[in-house]
C-alpha cells in the first residue's frame, strides 16, 4: 500500500452511528500520520472523537484540527444544536488548512441522512466538502441494506465513493454482496480488537487495499 494511492481529503461516513467510524479513522490517522478533523461533534458530554482518536494514536496536537461544531447531548446534531439554543451555521463550516501533501481524514457524524439544520443534512456538508467518501458498516444482520443505501445515496449527489470498511465479525457473503450490487470496493474488514492500541491500529490500516 502506497500513499500516493490515498486521496489527500477523505470523508468518512457510516451506516448508522456506532458502526465504528472513529476506530477506522484512527487506524487510517495510525497508518498515514495524516490530520484528523471531525467537523460536527454530539455527544461531548461522553468525549469527543478527537480526543478518541488522539489517545489510541499517540499522534500530537499538529495531527488534529478543532470541531466547527460541538454539542453535549448525545443526540442529532440538529437537536442538540436545539437544545443549547444554537444552530449549526452549515455554510460557514470552511475545511481547515493542512499541508497539501498531508492527507485530512474528515469524521461525519453518524449517517449521510443525519439532520443538521431544518434543511439541511451531513450529506448537503459532504456536497459542500466535495472529498471523496469511505462508507464504514458493521458486520450484523441489515448490514447489506443500509450499506447499499448509503452508497447509493452518495451516488446520486455526485459523491465518489472511495469503498467501503466493514467492522466486526467477517462475513465474506456480506462482503460479495455489497461489492456485486453496490459496484463498490470493500478495502478493508477490521475484526474484533480486544484493545485498541497504536500497533493494532497500525496492523488494521496495513491489511486496508485501495
């Protein structure tokens, strides 16, 4: 695998929320020493995935880019906005600078349907961002439906489709499925980690194929 093989701005999607999308941006942060930036933050009350993906890389600040946006509530960015009596400003959400030889691994929150104003959803932010996107699913029952979905979604925004990661138990049926119907690439199956360490990570990023 060859960096010169990795677009330098990539936005990473899911399913749903919590199928994994910070475990795969940390294994990518991991392999690459990339920048990581998570425009839209919920559920800060719990820890923001920055710091998530800071602590299990080890990377330092220079490796990081601040949230446009954070909420507490563990809910939709749109009620949680709501809730503090805030609204996401979507049009003035900018992609911070980086080294142009640097690839950016941006985090989405939740799936591309998630609302973030009245309007507007993460997919209308991706439109805007214009990078190419890696869908993560998780290994269970469903996983087929809602991964073909969302690639089609993206597909008739005009979205590329960098592939799809798939965490969890392997399946190699789900796996043939979503590349023969969605005419998309699986690059890579994160399975079970007992812990999640720099070396692990690292071990997953060297297994991803593009």
């Amino acid at each position: 695998m060859k960096r010169g093989d990795f677009p330098l701005r990539l936005f990473v999607t899911g399913t749903d929320t919590g199928v994994g999308k910070t475990v795969v941006c940390a294994a990518l942060m991991a392999g690459l020493k990339g920048v990581y930036w998570k425009p839209v933050q919920s559920g800060a009350v719990e820890g923001t995935d920055t710091a998530f993906v800071r602590r299990v890389t080890g990377l330092d600040d220079s490796h990081f880019r601040p949230e446009a946006c954070v909420f507490d509530a563990p809910v939709s960015p749109h009620l949680a906005a709501q809730m503090e009596g805030r609204k996401i400003d979507v049009d003035g959400i900018a992609v911070p600078p980086a080294d142009p030889d640097t690839p950016l691994i941006m985090e989405g929150a939740g799936g591309v349907m998630v609302p973030l104003d009245d309007t507007r959803l993460m997919l209308d932010l991706m439109v805007r961002i214009g990078a190419p996107v890696l869908v993560v699913a998780q290994s269970r029952l469903g996983m087929i439906n809602h991964t073909l979905l969302t690639v089609d979604r993206l597909k008739q925004s005009g979205i590329p489709v960098f592939g799809v990661v798939i965490n969890g138990a392997p399946n190699p049926e789900n796996r043939k499925a979503v590349e023969h119907y969605g005419k998309v690439a699986v690059i890579g199956q994160i399975e079970p980690m007992p812990d999640i360490t720099q070396a692990s990570l690292k071990a997953c990023f060297e297994r991803f194929s593009w």
